[in-house]
C-alpha cells in the first residue's frame, strides 16, 4: 500500500470514529425516519417490547420483594403486640422497679463498648497481669428477631488478671452493674499465698445485634 493509500484509509477511518453521540443518533432517527409507516410502528412496538420485560424482570419484582418483606415487618409486628397479654404482674412490677430493657446494640459497637467497660474498670483497680480475648457465642433463634433487624448474639469476653482480696469483690460489683455488660458466667479464682494476690478468670457476657439488615 502506497503512502498515498494508507492517508486515504486513514482520512475515511478519522470521521466515523470520532462521530459524536449526537451525530449517532441524529443518523439513528433519519434511518427511523426513512422507514415506511408500518415498519415504524414495528420499531416502537419491540421497544416497547422490550421495556416491559426490563420493567418486570428487575422493577416489578424488587417492588414486590418489598412488599413480601413489609408483610413480615407487620406479621412480627403483631405478634409482638399479642404478646403483651401474656405478660405477668411480677413482669410488669420488675419494669417498673428496673427500668425498661434497653435494646442491645450493633454488634462492632457492643464489641468497643464491652472492651471499653473491662479495660477501664482494669485500670480503675490497677489490676496486674491483664489479658482479654473477645468472641461471638451463641446466637438467639428468633424469626421476629431477625425479620426486624438482625440475629441476637452473645459476645463473650475471657478476661485474666491479679488483684488483691479487698479489691476483687469491688471489680466484680462493677462488673456486674455496668450496663455495657449483661452478666459475669464464669468466674475462676486461683489464690497466690507467696505474691498475697488472686488470680482471676473471667467469662463477662454482653448481648449484641449481629447480621442486621441494612440497606437495600
């Protein structure tokens, strides 16, 4: 191919290369407008076709997996509600006395806030010889539960230290009233006569909200 050849091809390859959307589509709309009446409306009519198989396939069917997820919300809802029948007198007497049950927390912020409480009641008692190791147990199986925002977890905390006799019953008191912390499980003690100290093992339970729902 001469040199001569090869600037042709290139100068006819340049225009349709660089055409702009607009151009496209003022081309796409003469070609539409050429075509007689009757192919004209076949045209529309595949379009139209074609946008409600989109609209079923992909629209219609999110909205309808709301709708069957709104039905659940209300199921639960209700039979949450009935469930106020059955509550007893000494129930409703432990509320008043107590307090309202707070709802746990999202389980990366019950995580910190369990860490946060032991660490600082540590360190309020100058405990020696701290360790803490966090991890989820059980989870509670409950439909309402998780249609209304997730699975109830209990996250457990194994929490190691040395502490003195006079000050363990203060550390587990302070434990045992946080109200980051649902409950002490376990509790080990191993005494050292030579150091006049106690080691302590500790299971410190809280209950959290893992697998919510999230947006959609």
């Amino acid at each position: 191919m001469t040199n001569l050849q090869a600037n042709t091809a290139t100068v006819r390859r340049d225009p349709a290369a660089k055409r702009s959307l607009g151009a496209q589509w003022a081309d796409l709309k003469a070609r539409y407008a050429s075509l007689p009446r009757r192919q004209q409306w076949v045209v529309l009519g595949a379009i139209a076709l074609l946008g409600w198989f989109v609209a079923d396939t992909i629209a219609w069917q999110r909205a309808a997996d709301w709708a069957a997820e709104s039905d659940q919300i209300e199921a639960a809802l209700v039979r949450g509600a009935g469930r106020q029948a059955t509550v007893t007198t000494d129930l409703k007497r432990n509320v008043a006395t107590y307090g309202a049950v707070e709802v746990p927390g999202e389980s990366a912020q019950g995580r910190e806030e369990l860490a946060r409480a032991i660490n600082d009641i540590a360190k309020k008692h100058k405990v020696a010889g701290y360790s803490y190791e966090a991890r989820t147990g059980q989870r509670m199986k409950d439909s309402d539960a998780a249609v209304l925002g997730g699975t109830l977890e209990r996250l457990q905390a194994e929490v190691k230290f040395d502490t003195t006799p006079d000050e363990l019953p203060k550390i587990v008191d302070e434990l045992e009233s946080h109200p980051g912390i649902e409950t002490i499980s376990s509790l080990r003690l191993t005494k050292n006569e030579q150091a006049r100290k106690i080691t302590v093992q500790a299971t410190v339970e809280a209950w959290v909200i893992g697998g919510s729902r999230g947006a959609r």
